[in-house]
C-alpha cells in the first residue's frame, strides 16, 4: 500500500466524515475513531486505535485533552484516534473547541512521527498553536469504551460509498498497473 494512497483516503475521510457523521458526535472519539478504522479497512489499508494525550500548544499556555485524572461515571478520561502506518487521523479533535473554545480543525490529518518516542505527530496551526498527540501517561486505563456495532458499521458504509464514488477503491499505482 502506497503512502500516497493512505493520505488521499485520510484526506477524503477527513473531508466526508461530518458529512455523514451527525456533528453531535464530533467530540465522540471512541466512536468516531472506529468508524475511520473501519473505512481504512474497506480500502485494504491496515488501520487501527491509538489511545493518545491531545495537546493544544502555543505561546499563551497548553491545554489537553485525555488522560488527565478527570474519570466520571459518563465519561472516558482518555483519547483516541484512528492511525495508519504512516497517517494520524484524529476526527475529534473539536473536543479542544468544547473544552477551550480554540479554533481545529473538524478532521485533523497528521503526519505521524517516524520515531520511537512520546510523541506521535504535530500539526501546526495559525501563530505558535500547534497540536500535538502523545502517548498517554503512565497508570491510566487506555481502553476505550466499546462503541455501538451497527452504528460504526452504518457510518463507515456510508463514508465509503462517499469516498468510492469520487476516488474508486485501487490505489492510482495498481490501478495502472491492471
């Protein structure tokens, strides 16, 4: 699988995902995490969850999201999102415009890093914002909570069947190879 292909389909996920996904699950991240696994997978490309640390950074401060000790009974203290051998997908990072009123991205669409280490990937933004993903501290529970099936499954055919009709479902390299 081409690198260039795991980046057109992060790209198209990214742009279709709230286009079928109802946007009162933008900050669901267990949820909609699974449904960009299960899209990867429709197009053979490996995907799988990451639990991570979501770090808005800059010059005025830095603000996180998961893994920061504030467990309730109805909510996950943790993050995840939906990572490919060489992409981040995290398509829940407006829970910083929730939390913290900072302007993302609906979709963000990373580069990961290359490299063993707490870090994952960077993303940056206007100014000295950036967003950062790390992995999760040490002594949390790193699982996140099971999702609906057939919810992730009927998002998933229908950002699909979105994605098929505008790119088809072969990479362009093998495509030309038939």
């Amino acid at each position: 699988m081409t690198k260039s292909w795991e980046l057109t389909i992060s790209q198209a996920l990214a742009e279709d995902l709230f286009e079928v996904v109802p946007s009162l699950y933008e900050t669901f991240c267990p949820l909609v995490s699974r449904i960009a696994v299960d899209v990867f997978r429709r197009f053979n490309i490996a995907a799988n969850l990451l639990p991570c640390q979501l770090w808005q950074a800059s010059d005025e401060g830095n603000h996180v999201i998961g893994f920061m000790g504030n467990a309730t009974p109805d909510k996950w203290d943790g993050h995840v999102v939906c990572v490919t051998s060489t992409m981040l997908i995290d398509g829940a990072v407006r829970g910083l415009h929730r939390d913290f009123n900072f302007a993302v991205p609906a979709v963000a669409v990373v580069e990961r890093f290359n490299a063993h280490s707490h870090a994952i990937a960077r993303c940056d933004l206007e100014g000295s914002r950036r967003l950062w993903w790390f992995n999760p501290p040490y002594g949390f529970d790193t699982t996140p909570p099971l999702q609906p099936v057939e919810l992730i499954d009927e998002y998933a055919s229908a950002v699909t069947e979105r994605i098929r009709a505008r790119l088809g479902d072969t990479p362009p390299s093998m495509a030309s190879a038939a």
